[in-house]
C-alpha cells in the first residue's frame, strides 16, 4: 500500500486540500482506519461518485499528508520533528486531524507521541514554560474541544503524576491561583489530589 501512496497508478480519485492535491485509491483510502472517509467513499454521499474528494482549505496540509500516509500504512512519525516542546503543536494538529476525521489509531499514535513528549520535559528541575502554556491549551478555561477526550485524560493523567514539579512550578501556580490554568472540571479534580499530597510540599 505504501508504494501507492500519491502514486497515479491504479488511481480513481483525487483527494484535494488547499493547493494540494493527492492521487488516492479509494479501496484503500475506505479502509485504512479513518470513519470519515470509509463514509465518504463508501456510503450513500456525493463523494463516493466524484473523482476529486475535496477537503478544503481549513486544515494543515502536513498533518492532512501525514493522515493519508497513515490509511496507507505508513508511520507518520518519520515526518515529524524530534521530541521538543516547541514541537508539541505538531502533534496536537495530527491528532485533531485524526479526530476530525475519525482515525482512531492516528489519533493514538499521535496522542503516544505527544504524552511521551510532554513526560519527558516535565522530568526537568525546570519545567519550559511552552509546556505549562500547552497545558493550558488542553486543559485550561480556554481549551479546544475534543470529539475523542483521551487527549485530555492523558495529559491530566500526567498533571497529577507530576503534582510537585508542577505546584513549585512558578508559571504553573501562578496561572493555578489565578484560575487560567485549569477549567473548572479538572480544577476540581485537582485540588483535592493537591491536598492529599501536600505533604510532599512540607
């Protein structure tokens, strides 16, 4: 499948986002992991009997080719930059990719890398600051809305793993007190795991 990739041959459909376009092969396109296409080129929509499968232009074209990489088997890591905090976007943009479109192991794949990610730079006697302002992209009063959450889960899942780092975090507490780190519902949940671990403080 992966020599088929943008390759005209055999090709009966152009996937179209933006500027870009893309030969597909609606065989494997339908039935590389992704709901949204499987629907598109299978079911009863104007899609499945048009030659050219228009995304249009809202999403990024890199985290699109890697979502297409991956319904043809490909690992879409090889195009992403190393684990750094200033690269986390990268992965949240696949993983909203993913979920826009309804890929479950893209999704998965995405989320794994970012976690790791995220945990490696929060071993750190000095946190980054991007990465306590990335979780507050996640997690905070202003977060994005997820169709699937366990992006969500998995980075307050870390949150609490990392209580102490975080808490004499100056940036983290800061934001923390003031009430723009975390919404209300993982506040809540925060404060009393805080709590039962403020001996760790002491």
């Amino acid at each position: 499948k992966q020599k088929l990739y943008n390759n005209p041959a055999l090709s009966d459909v152009i996937v179209q986002f933006g500027e870009y376009r893309l030969y597909g092969h609606k065989a494997i396109l339908a039935n590389g992991g992704s709901v949204w296409f499987e629907k598109a080129l299978l079911g009863n929509f104007s899609e499945a009997k048009q030659d050219i499968l228009d995304l249009g232009e809202e999403d990024d074209p890199d985290a699109v080719c890697a979502m297409i990489k991956d319904l043809y088997g490909d690992n879409y890591f090889e195009q992403v930059p190393v684990d750094r905090a200033e690269h986390f976007d990268n992965y949240l943009t696949v993983y909203t990719i993913g979920d826009k479109y309804d890929s479950a192991t893209l999704r998965q794949q995405a989320l794994n890398k970012l976690l790791r990610s995220i945990e490696s730079e929060l071993s750190y006697r000095d946190i980054p600051v991007p990465v306590i302002h990335f979780i507050q992209k996640i997690l905070g009063p202003s977060a994005m809305v997820f169709g699937d959450k366990k992006i969500q889960t998995g980075v307050f899942q870390l949150v609490l793993e990392y209580v102490y780092e975080l808490w004499t975090d100056k940036t983290f507490a800061a934001l923390l007190i003031k009430g723009e780190m975390l919404d209300k519902e993982y506040g809540g949940r925060f404060l009393p795991f805080s709590v039962d671990s403020s001996f760790l403080f002491w």
